[in-house]
C-alpha cells in the first residue's frame, strides 16, 4: 500500500495512508508499555492509558468522550508490553477534530487525583475480573514466568498493591521519561492528500516540546526452562508450552511466523486443531503462538482440557513436534502452507484499523514499510532448510517451559 512519511521537528512522525474510502482511520502510536515501568510500578503504562480520558487543560471527562462519538466516530485504546496506542474511526470530514483530539489527551491530560482514585478502582476490578478467566491470567503468569527478574514479565495491568500505590508524581515522571517524541508516529489512514495530512499534524503537534531521553530497556536472560503447576479453583486444566525466540529483527522472523501459523495458527485446518480436536477431541481450544518483540520473541501453546486429558494432550504435542523435527515439511507442505498464510494476511488488509495500526508500529521498529507484495516475498523465499532449522531451534521439547494451572483435588 502507497504510504508517505513526514518528520516534524520535534521527532513526531506523520504516516500518510490514502484511501478512497469515506470513513477514515487514525492512530497514536507511542514506543512504551509494560516494559518500561519501573520496579514496584507494575500496570503505570496501562493506568496512564486510562487516565488520559479522563481531564485535559481545556476539557472534562464528558467533553472528551463526547468529542468524537458525537459525531458518530469510534475511540478507543489499548497498552502493550512495548506500546501504547490511541486509535479512532470516523467520517472523513472529522480528521482535525480527531488530531485536536489526540494532542489534547496526549499532551495536555492533567491527571486530577480525585480521577486517579477512581481509575484505580476501575483498574483493580479490571484484574479480578481477569484473574477469574484462567484462559487469560494463565497467559500473564507464563510470561511473569518466562521473563523472571525483567520488567517483561510485568502484568500489563499491574497487580492490586501496585496499583493502589500509584501516585501523581509516578504518572507525570513516567510520561516524562517515556513520551518520546522521536519514538511516536501519528498515522491517518484516509481519502486526503498528503498535504492536507501534513498541514494538519503541523498544526496539532510541530508546537509539542521535543523530549527524546534515551530508552533504556534491559534485554532478558533466557532463563533455564522449569515445569510448573499451581492448583486453582478452576473446573479444568490450562497449559502453556513455550520459550523466548526470535526478535521481530531476526533474519527467521517470516520463517517462523509461518511455521506457527502451520502448526497451530489461525484457522481450523493447524496441526494442533487437526490432531489434538479433531482426531481426538481432547481439547475445545488449542493453538500456538509466536509474537516478536524488539529483543526477544515467545513462541507458546496453549490448550484447555480436562485435567485426566492433561498428559494425554501433552503427549500427542509432543508427538507432532517430533515429527515435524525429524520429517521436514517437503515442497509441496511448504508451498501450502505458503498460500494459506498469504492469503490470510491479505484478508486481515480489510481491517483497515488495524491495518494503520501496524503500520504506524512498523515504522517505529523498523523505520520503513514493506509492501504487501515485499511482504509476500518473505514468506515466499522461506526453504524447506530454513523451517527444519527453526523447528529444530524452537520445537525443542528440552528447551520448553510447562506452566500449568491445574484443578484443585478433591
């Protein structure tokens, strides 16, 4: 897809997306998450994502909610473990109100105590309805696991006495620290010309102080691989398999997202669902995963079952990483695999939210946007060589971590 990029004094990147679409797309994309709190502050990147709906210099809460749903448009955001983002879908002619809107909650929120201990309380029952979905928590404490020591393993929403201890000075010296302006990309996705979008973006952020602190993130130790179990009140098993892998810089990140995706990816037609589901009816939900991030990567598998099915399960999975170990997939495999994973990609272009979205994440982690087709070229200058060593690199049962809740005996 045709896209441009212009560069704003201050470090702030625009991406520019055309569209002929009459409903528009925009993002604010920030290099920091979970990632970077410090110790003890586990869930401030998330906490501030709330906050920042919730007063500015120039308008209250109801203004701010109001601004773009008034006109019928979508706002919403989200933290991750490397970003924070702020995203919104509207009618074309709304762009400027939408990127006032953006600087506004950004740049200008006043953070309010009165609001923060409100937040808190929406936060804190934000966790316990999650600690109540083993299928989600189990996933947090697998990573808190597998980053042991690294602020990597910090649950995104933080735990109950982290956030409870929260202060206003925690916030201001995080968004200081974190909110650099070299490290945003502000992306529109939309029927505009480029200099429309530039115009604008100059005229909502060129007078953003420049703040650019070098980012000080401490690459994880690949700790010795552990079997864990904890027992919950909970009416089956849930399982995670997994290790740290390949960073999105890794010369075997196509490789791999392709062999996940074979192996236990979207879809119902993956090796896990065909042998694990519907060969044996073991477990109603089972897949795999691998997400890069910028030093490091997790590849896991997940399954529920009930807990007499537990080793069973993990049986056959290992069963079919040994097989795919020793038997390599042959051409005809690979080209397959290929073509469903193309397609795939090209069918999750019709999101267009999410399709600006990464983009604007691309152009921070690798400062440049490959083309679909460049893309597809990736996945197909992949060998049947390179998978079989990426399976032999990652599908090691030795290397693997097993978390494991468990139900509680009776």
């Amino acid at each position: 897809m045709e896209y441009n990029v212009h560069t704003l004094p201050n470090g702030i990147r625009l991406l520019h997306v055309p569209s002929a679409s009459t409903i528009s797309h925009a993002c604010i994309i920030i290099n920091t998450g979970s990632r970077d709190e410090p110790d003890g502050k586990a869930g401030l990147a998330h906490f501030i994502e709330h906050l920042i709906f919730k007063r500015t210099e120039k308008r209250s809460t109801n203004q701010i909610l109001n601004r773009l749903e008034s006109v019928g448009a979508d706002l919403n955001a989200y933290t991750t473990k490397e970003y924070t983002c702020v995203h919104a879908s509207f009618l074309n002619p709304y762009l400027d109100r939408t990127l006032d809107l953006f600087n506004d909650i950004i740049f200008h929120s006043t953070f309010p105590e009165d609001e923060m201990d409100k937040e808190k309380s929406v936060i804190l029952d934000e966790i316990a309805s999650y600690l109540d979905q083993p299928e989600e928590a189990i996933n947090d404490d697998f990573e808190d696991m597998l980053f042991a020591g690294n602020a990597l393993g910090n649950n995104i929403l933080g735990t109950t006495e982290s956030v409870s201890n929260f202060t206003r000075e925690d916030v201001i010296n995080f968004r200081k620290a974190n909110y650099r302006t070299n490290e945003i990309v502000i992306a529109v996705l939309g029927n505009y010309t480029l200099n429309s979008v530039v115009n604008k973006g100059t005229k909502h952020f060129a007078d953003v102080e420049e703040n650019s602190p070098a980012q000080n993130r401490i690459k994880p130790t690949v700790l010795n691989p552990t079997t864990t179990t904890i027992y919950k009140p909970i009416m089956q098993s849930h399982c995670i398999l997994g290790t740290q892998t390949y960073s999105t810089h890794h010369k075997n990140k196509a490789g791999l997202m392709l062999l996940n995706n074979y192996f236990g990816g979207n879809g119902m037609s993956s090796v896990l669902n065909l042998q694990i589901r519907e060969k044996y009816g073991i477990a109603y939900t089972i897949e795999s995963n691998f997400s890069p991030l910028s030093d490091t990567g997790i590849f896991s598998i997940y399954f529920g079952t009930d807990k007499e099915k537990q080793q069973k399960a993990l049986s056959l999975i290992f069963k079919e990483m040994k097989k795919l170990k020793d038997n390599p997939l042959n051409e005809l495999q690979l080209q397959k695999a290929k073509n469903k994973f193309i397609g795939q990609i090209a069918l999750s272009e019709e999101n267009r939210i999410g399709l600006v979205i990464s983009m604007a994440k691309t152009l921070i982690d690798h400062h440049k946007i490959d083309s679909l087709e460049r893309v597809f070229e990736k996945i197909r200058k992949v060998t049947t060589q390179e998978i079989a060593q990426i399976a032999d690199e990652v599908l090691a049962r030795e290397q693997l971590n097993i978390f494991t809740f468990s139900p509680i005996l009776e």
